[in-house]
C-alpha cells in the first residue's frame, strides 16, 4: 500500500471546489528521478529545484575533475546524487507545491492512485456535506437589540 499526501492550489475559494487541480503525490522511490534526474524535475516544473541540482552537480564534476578523480569516481558521484533525488522525489515535489502556496489537505491511503484517489474523494465529500454553507459560516450571530420586543425587526413595525 502506498501513502499519497493530497494537494491542493490556493488561489481562494473556487480552488476547493475544483478538485480536477488537486495532485497527489506518492511517498517512495521514484525511479525515473534516479534514472533522468534533471528532466524529471524540468517535467514536473519543479524550476529551482533543477537549478539546485545543476549547481551541485557542476560543482561536484568540477571539483572532482580539478582534483583529478577518474571518470569511474565521477560517474559513481553523479549516480549518488540521482540516487539522492529519486529517493526524495516526493519531499522536492511537495516542497515545490509549498513554495507555491499550495494547501495539504490530507493523507490517504491506497493501492494505487486511483483507489487513494476514491477513498479521499469519498472522505473529503462527506466532510462537504457536514460543514456549514460558508455563507451562514462567515455570517456574525443574530443578537437582538434591546429596542426590539418580540418577532418584527423594528420597533412598532407590524406584520
């Protein structure tokens, strides 16, 4: 079973409503962050984590090339980076999504994407439902004014 955190973009209330935006990101290995680190983060728009990730890399392929390592030592350096990025793929992705303002709005569950993307659906649409319309939620408490005296809104108002 894989555990997805569930995301969603804060670009106010309509946001909420339109749960065709949310994404869901998988807790594990990814493997294609390991194999094809820089594009990988290039498809997923993840932009200063690539920028991160070319620095340090040119930076450690320089050094290591200065130093006089052989390409063995090089290539063995570079696979323990993407083997760094693929195993925390995930924690980059919802860095990203943070950096972003986007909103966690929960953990869930599943098999696969689809059965956690069903049972969060079905939980987050029963919580809809319990919650107050945010119409009435955002709305101050009716107090009565003490020149009212019983059902009519104003003073000597009738029916």
């Amino acid at each position: 079973m894989s555990t997805y955190t569930v995301h969603a973009p804060s670009d106010g209330p309509a946001s909420a409503a339109d749960p065709e935006r949310f994404v869901f990101v998988r807790d594990g290995f990814y493997f294609w962050a390991f194999a094809l680190a820089p594009l990988w983060l290039l498809v997923h728009r993840q932009w200063l984590a690539f920028v991160i990730y070319a620095a340090v890399i040119g930076a450690l392929n320089a050094t290591l090339a200065l130093s006089g390592a052989s390409p063995v030592w090089q290539i063995g350096a570079s696979l323990i980076i993407g083997l760094g990025v693929g195993l925390e793929a995930a924690s980059i992705r919802r860095w990203t999504l943070a950096r972003r303002r986007w909103t966690t709005l929960g953990f869930v569950v599943g098999e696969d994407r689809e059965t956690a993307e069903r049972r969060f659906f079905t939980q987050w649409i029963e919580r809809r439902r319990e919650m107050p319309p945010a119409s009435l939620a955002n709305r101050p408490p009716l107090r009565p004014s003490p020149d009212i005296i019983g059902l009519f809104p104003e003073p000597g108002g009738g029916p």
